[in-house]
C-alpha cells in the first residue's frame, strides 16, 4: 500500500507502534522495584527518663524527689547515649530541674544551718 502523501511513493506499514529513528530504542518505562519499608525505628522513650522529670517537678514541693531525679537523669541519658532507649531530652531536662530544685533547698537549709550555729555560738558565749 502506497501512501498518497508520500512523494517518493514509499510503502506505508500500518503497525501498532510508532517507529523510532534509526539508532534509537523504543521507550520502556523502568521496572518498578518494592522495596520492603524499612524506615528508622526510633528507640521507644525511657520510662527512666520520665521518671526523672517528673520527680524534679515533685521536688519544687518535697526535696527528696528531686535527687531520685538527677540519679534518673543520669541513668537515662548514659542508656540514650548508648542508644539502648531514647528520651535523650528529656532526660537532660529532668537533671537541669533537679539540680536547679536541689540547689534552691539547699540554699535556705544552709541559711538556718549557719543561723542555727551562730545562735548557739552567741547563746555559749553569755
């Protein structure tokens, strides 16, 4: 079958598919390939760590407390350090509250302490 519209009178082959210039293939899309999900699995937050800014908090009412948070503090960040479990912040958090607590107890502690010593020393000396 001729093509009407081709002035060197060239065989017109109906096919399917679009012919491609010489030297070139035909497109194919790329094969898709799956991959199973495999994101970053974050290690869970430490129970240690709550623990520990939660009992800093307790602190700002009773002293004792906030020492248990500093010790959990620690305890919590040397296992998010090692990535054993996460919670990394909030354990820092809870051992800045505690010591701040911790120091704000001592203070009037060591006041009535010297105040204590200072009123026996005088009472003595009479």
């Amino acid at each position: 079958m001729t093509n009407p519209h081709d002035p060197y009178g060239q065989q017109y082959q109906p096919s399917g598919q679009f012919e491609q210039p010489y030297g070139l293939q035909p497109y194919q899309p790329p094969q898709q390939q799956y991959y199973g999900h495999q994101g970053y699995v974050r290690p869970p937050d430490q129970g240690m760590a709550v623990a520990s800014l939660v009992c800093s908090l307790i602190g700002l009412v009773m002293c004792f407390p906030a020492i248990l948070g500093i010790i959990f503090g620690h305890i919590a960040l040397s296992k998010a350090k090692r990535g054993e479990a996460g919670g990394q912040g909030m354990a820092q958090a809870g051992m800045v509250v505690g010591y701040v607590v911790t120091a704000l107890w001592l203070i009037p502690v060591i006041l009535w302490f010297v105040f204590v010593v200072l009123a026996v020393g005088a009472a003595g000396v009479s």
